[in-house]
C-alpha cells in the first residue's frame, strides 16, 4: 500500500488543473507544466483537491503502487512549481573562480585557460548575487536540480582544498594532505 500515492494534492487558489487522457496539465500564476502519466494510475478532481487513483488488476497491478506514488509526487512538484517556483543555489570557491551573466549565457571562470559558457535552457533564469554566488530559478523542479547539477559538474568541489562549485550548505570531505 502506498501511503505517499493516498494523499491527496491540494490544489491552492489559482491553479487550474486539466486531465486529458493520459497528459495532466497545471496552470498557475507563474506559467504552465504538463506531465504525461504512466499506465496504471488515474486522475480524479474532487474540489480543491486531486486524488491519483491506481488499477487493481491487469499487468501493471505490481507496480501500480510505485506509480501512483511517482505520479502523485509529480503533480505535487507541478503545483507547488507554478505557485511559488523552485530555487537552488550554488558557491564557487577558488581564487580567481567567478561567474558573470552575459544575455542568456553564463559564463564562468574556473581556473582552466579558457572561460566556461553554459548557454541557459528556456524556462531557468539564474541570480548572481556576488561573483560567487549563483541562484538558478525555475518551476520545473526537476528542470532547475538538472541545470545546478549540469553547473557544479564544471568543477566538482575537491577533497584537498575544498576548490571548486558546490551547493549552499554541502559538505565536503576534506583529505590531509602528503606530509614529508
């Protein structure tokens, strides 16, 4: 039994759900997402509320509690993206490292001998809040997690000096280093 798939996703004050076949779209004041859902779950409104319902029987009936849990957690993600957005955040550490925004392009200077430019996808825009610090912002949450991943993979932060892109708040592993 699926405790996650049970819940119900409540929809907030204006957002606009719409279920056609297998796509569920939501609209809200932020923009607009659409997500197909898999065989075996179904959508159902009630109200403010939207339940995600599975089939007892058939072929897909084993996997049908993963599914509606995934599917639930999908719409959940949509209707909290088109509400209030999703955020990650991201700190370049090195001497010389910065980042710059130049049109619909970052640039970044990583220490190699040319400059990194990471031209954006539609639907993100990014904040530098100083030459070190760098908002990624969106409503597709897994559009915004697959962007910050795409920017830290640059220059993964390393163990000896800590050098390097990594997200606000993460720890790295710190290495000691060769000794005489």
């Amino acid at each position: 039994m699926s405790r996650i798939g049970k819940k119900p996703v409540v929809l907030e004050k204006g957002v606009e759900v719409k279920v056609d076949g297998r796509v569920v779209s939501v609209k809200g004041p932020k923009g607009q997402l659409t997500q197909k859902i898999p065989e075996g779950v179904g959508v159902d409104i009630k109200g403010e509320e939207l339940y995600v319902t599975k089939v007892e029987e058939g072929k897909l009936a084993k996997k049908a509690n993963a599914f509606q849990a995934l599917t639930r957690s999908l719409i959940d993600n949509m209707v909290l993206g088109v509400c209030k957005g999703f955020e990650k955040r991201l700190e370049i550490i090195g001497v010389g490292y910065r980042s710059a925004l130049e049109g619909r392009d970052l640039k970044l200077s990583l220490g190699y001998s040319h400059p990194v430019i990471f031209p954006l996808p539609d639907g993100i825009d990014i904040e530098i809040e100083k030459l070190t610090q760098i908002a990624i912002k969106g409503i597709d949450k897994q559009l915004v997690g697959a962007v910050a991943a795409k920017i830290r993979s640059f220059r993964p932060p390393e163990p000896y000096k800590g050098k390097g892109i990594r997200y606000v708040g993460e720890q790295v592993r710190r290495k000691v280093g060769k000794t005489k």
